[in-house]
C-alpha cells in the first residue's frame, strides 16, 4: 500500500464515524425549518425550500418550551451552585481546618455516595420527597439535585486544596483573619478552575436528569426540559418540524457551551466517572 | 494559627450543611430502602414484614425475568460489540496528527446530551413516515421498518442509540490512556521493523489493558442501571419487550404502587452491580494492577 493511501485510512474511517454523529442534527437541524410533514417527506434530505422561522417561535411560545427552558436553566444553575459551594466549605475544612481525624472519617462517609448507582434510591427519594411534602415542587428536584453534587465535588475539591501551598494562610492568619475570612477571601479564588469544572459537571447533570424530573413533578409549568420536551412530542406527535424545533432548543444551549468549554467538559466528566 | 483554625463550631458551620444534606438523600434513603425491600407496602394499607418474598417473588417473576434479559444484552453488546469498535476507533485518532482534536471533540458531543432528547431525536430518525432510516430504505425502494413498534427491532433500536450515545466518552477515555504511552517505545518497535497494526496488537492495546478495564466496568455498571432511554423511547414497549430491571422496577413502584416490591428489585440491581463488578475484578482486572512503562 502506498504511504499517501495508508495514510488516509484512518481519516476515511474517522470521517465516516463524524458523519454517523452529525448527520442526526443536520436532519433534525433542517426539518426544523419546513413549512410541514409532506415537505419533509417528500425532500427528506435537502435544505428546506424556505426557511420557516416561526416554527421556533410556534415551539418557544405556543407550546411552552420557553417555560420549560427557564425552568431547567435556573434549577441547573441553583442547584450545581449550591452543590459547589457547600462542597467547597466543606474541603476547606476537611483539608484546612485542624481536625484530622474527624476529617478523615467524614471524608470517606462522603464517598460511600460514589458507590451507589444513582436510580436505586429512586423509590426511597420518592417517597422520602412524599414525607416531606415537596412532591411537586421544585423543591423536590432541587435538593437532590444539590445532595447528588456532593460526593464527587467534595472528592474533586479537596484534591484541588490539598496541593495549595499553607504559607498563604499561615501569614494571613498571622495578620489576625478569621477562618471563614480565610475561606472566602484566600482559598475560595485560588480554587476557582475545580469550582468551574465541578459546577459545569453538575450543571450538565441536572441540566440532562430525567427519571427524578419526570415523576416527582406532573404540572406542566414546574416541568424541566428533558420531561417538557417527552410531553411536548408526545402531543405534537404528527407535527414533525415542530418537535425538531424542539429539539433544537435543548440540543443548541448545550452544543454551545461545549462549544466554548470542550476542555474543561472533557476532563471533568471523564474525571468524574474514571474517581467513581 | 492554632485558635484560628481549630475552633470547633467554625468547622460544624463549614460541615454540617454537607453532611445533612448528603445524609438526607444518601444515607437515609439507603436505610429505608433496606427496611421497605422486607415489606408488602403498597403506600396505602399499613406495611408488613414479609421477609425475603419479595426476593423470591421477583425472581419468579417472568416479566422481571424478561427485564433481566434486556439488560443482559445491553451489557453483551457493549463489552462485544462496542468496546472492540471503541479501542479501534481510539487507536486510529491517536495515530493521526491533523484533525485529533476535531475527531475527539464531535465524537464526544452525544454524550454531554440529555438521554431523553437523544431518545426523542432518534425516535424521529427510526420514525417509519419520514425518519432518516425510512428516507434511505425508500431510495433502495425498501419497505419501512417499524423500528420502534415492532419486538423484534426495538430493542436493537435501542441498543444502536445508546452505542451512539456513549461510544465516544469511552473513546476520549481511552485515548487518553494510549496518548500517555511514551513515544519512544512505539519508535523502538517501528524501528525494528514491526508495522502499525502489530505495534496495535502487541504494545499498545496491552499498554492499555488497565484503562479497557475501567471501561469494561462502567459499561456493565451503566448496562444494569440504563432507564432513560428504554422510558423516553418505548416506555418499555411494544407490550413490555425492551422493559430493563430499572424501567420495570419504577413502573412497579409509581404505577402500582407496589413500593415494597420495588425497592426490592432496586436492591437486587445494586446487587448485580456490586458482584458482576467484583466478579471481573477478580477474574481480569486483578492480574495486571498497575503498567510499568
């Protein structure tokens, strides 16, 4: 075989393997702008013959996926937020404060988290969200959302503070600051890129949940998008452009962050799931 | 120094949220599973003990039976069919210079999505009428397939979507582990005359045997607890064929609520879990702990 061609070999492959995975998007991508179900029929695969703009604005007001969106978004964006800083007060003192052995020992409390697979506890969370009653709320997704944060950010974050150098603190102490003071004005900023990967982890986690999302809430204003948009094809189930349109609206936020962030989603999922 | 940070009530202040929160929706959920598991509770009448039934009971159980079968083929096809595609598909991006990180980025794409919107956007792709399968089948002047709709397809159906869905995370993994080999030990060997796909075969692929393990265990792990995509693409159907234990265990506990029951096939997923993980271990894992380069 000649050296140009065996070359070429794995890039043949390689391309083959990017079109199986994005050919899916282009086609939702442009059936989301035709006019309606015979036009996708009939071109399935070429680019719409006018692009329907309304379609989005049909699916983002008509049928509630501007509800649902903001629901997913503040409720990711609380609970990864909450889960990170209580992480992080909680590295700091496991890997700060003076109490060896009782840090030790909540450590690996925290950890048996990482063991169990997350739907076992369903029926248990059901029910305990039931006890509490904050079914149907979206308490009822918050609080697990942030609990389920705590194992792996806890173990991500006390890694990141143990390599910090103590002198910082030592002089700062010294100058008289207290130890919540050292937290937030000397550690919490120079943790700053393990609370970013820990918070886009989350984040991304509650932003995709679905089986909690799905039967702890049923009104369809507290929905989130993974369990908006099953309602959502569900009834729009013969209006193809406007189920892509869908799609589209949960699939973009997400492609864009990971747009600007590849690296660091990369390395903090595969680090999640590799310490797990 | 020493006040400052060892003042006791700072660091209940500082641990304390942690511990009640993880406590709350870890540890007691754990412990009332494990008393809800002995029980006939349905959520109305009052609970009785009714010791190990409920586990006799399920394995009894044809239609759990059947669940069990469904995630026995999740894990077959990902340890016999995925992960060989996985390590190929790995070895080729780190042989290549232009384009790695173009390969590495769009391979990894599907598994950052929400499970339920890849459900519903392959349910679109397998939909008989105008999917993208149906639009190729027509060309070839092919009948549709009713991919979803059918028993015999369905599950196939699912297990090609999740492959697509999780394929490049474990490729990103993987290549990782290979990019770490040191360079010079793939120079010695090309050097003495061995060609690319035996470097492949007979240093590489056992460089990284640990780092396959891994893999192989957080596919078996995510095969006995995949449930998202089995709901948002069938719900278990046509008529209970593609239900897995988990899917089969939340109907079980929401729609009949048989929580007792339930919880009882929750525990005996986590059971699976916990001895085909140590039953791996044991057989493969155990022999080569750690590579030295």
């Amino acid at each position: 075989m000649p050296a140009a061609l065996r070359k070429s070999v794995p890039h043949v492959v390689m391309m083959v393997y990017v079109v199986v995975i994005l050919v899916p998007f282009l086609f939702v991508l442009f059936s989301s702008f035709k006019a309606n179900n015979t036009e996708i029929a009939l071109h399935p695969f070429g680019l719409p013959k006018s692009w329907k703009f309304s379609n989005y604005q049909e699916a983002w007001v008509k049928a509630k996926i501007s509800v649902y969106f903001w629901n997913s978004l503040y409720l990711a964006a609380a609970a990864a937020a909450v889960g990170v800083l209580l992480s992080a007060a909680t590295a700091f003192a496991l890997t700060r404060m003076k109490f060896p052995k009782t840090s030790a020992a909540i450590y690996q409390f925290v950890l048996i988290g990482m063991l169990i697979p997350g739907n076992v506890l369903f029926i248990a969370q059901y029910l305990l969200v039931r006890n509490l009653h904050i079914l149907n709320t979206h308490w009822s997704l918050f609080l697990p959302y942030a609990a389920g944060a705590l194992p792996f950010s806890v173990l991500l974050i006390c890694a990141f503070m143990r390599a910090i150098p103590t002198e910082l603190e030592e002089a700062a102490v010294m100058d008289g600051m207290s130890a919540p003071g050292l937290f937030a004005r000397i550690i919490l900023p120079l943790t700053v890129p393990a609370l970013v990967t820990v918070f886009i982890v989350n984040f991304l986690g509650n932003w995709n949940e679905y089986l909690l999302a799905q039967f702890f809430i049923s009104k369809d204003a507290l929905r989130t998008l993974p369990t908006g948009m099953v309602q959502f094809r569900d009834a729009f189930q013969t209006n193809y452009a406007l189920v892509c349109t869908g799609i589209v609206f949960s699939v973009a936020p997400v492609a864009v962050l990971y747009g600007f962030l590849q690296r660091t989603i990369i390395e903090g999922l595969t680090a999640g799931s590799l310490k797990g | 120094m020493k006040t400052t940070l060892k003042n006791p009530y700072v660091y209940l202040g500082f641990v304390l949220p942690t511990i009640a929160l993880y406590f709350l929706f870890f540890i007691y959920p754990m412990l009332t599973s494990a008393v809800y598991g002995f029980t006939d509770w349905n959520g109305l009448d009052r609970r009785n003990f009714i010791g190990f039934d409920n586990f006799a009971n399920a394995f009894g159980d044809a239609d759990f039976q059947h669940s069990m079968y469904n995630n026995l083929y999740f894990i077959v096809f990902s340890v016999f069919v995925q992960i060989p595609l996985i390590v190929v598909f790995s070895l080729l991006i780190s042989g290549v210079k232009r384009l790695q990180g173009f390969y590495k980025t769009t391979v990894f794409l599907p598994s950052i999505l929400s499970t339920s919107v890849i459900g519903i956007l392959w349910g679109y792709i397998y939909n008989p009428d105008v999917g993208l399968i149906a639009s190729i089948l027509k060309i070839f002047g092919a009948e549709p397939i009713y991919w979803l709709g059918e028993s015999k397809w369905a599950m196939f159906a699912i297990l090609i979507t999740n492959a697509w869905q999780w394929m490049g995370f474990y490729i990103v993994l993987i290549l990782a582990a290979i990019l770490a080999i040191p360079k010079e030990i793939d120079e010695a060997a090309r050097i003495d005359g061995a060609s690319g796909a035996q470097r492949a075969w007979y240093l590489t692929v056992p460089l990284i045997r640990p780092v396959i393990n891994v893999v192989v265990m957080l596919s078996i792990a995510g095969a006995l607890r995949v449930v998202d995509i089995v709901l948002v693409m069938t719900d278990g159907g046509p008529a209970g064929a593609t239900d897995v234990m988990a899917s089969y265990m939340v109907s079980k506990a929401i729609k009949f609520g048989d929580y007792g029951y339930g919880t009882a096939l929750s525990i005996i997923i986590f059971a699976f879990a916990l001895l085909l993980t140590a039953l791996y271990q044991f057989a493969f894992a155990r022999r080569q702990e750690r590579v030295e380069y």
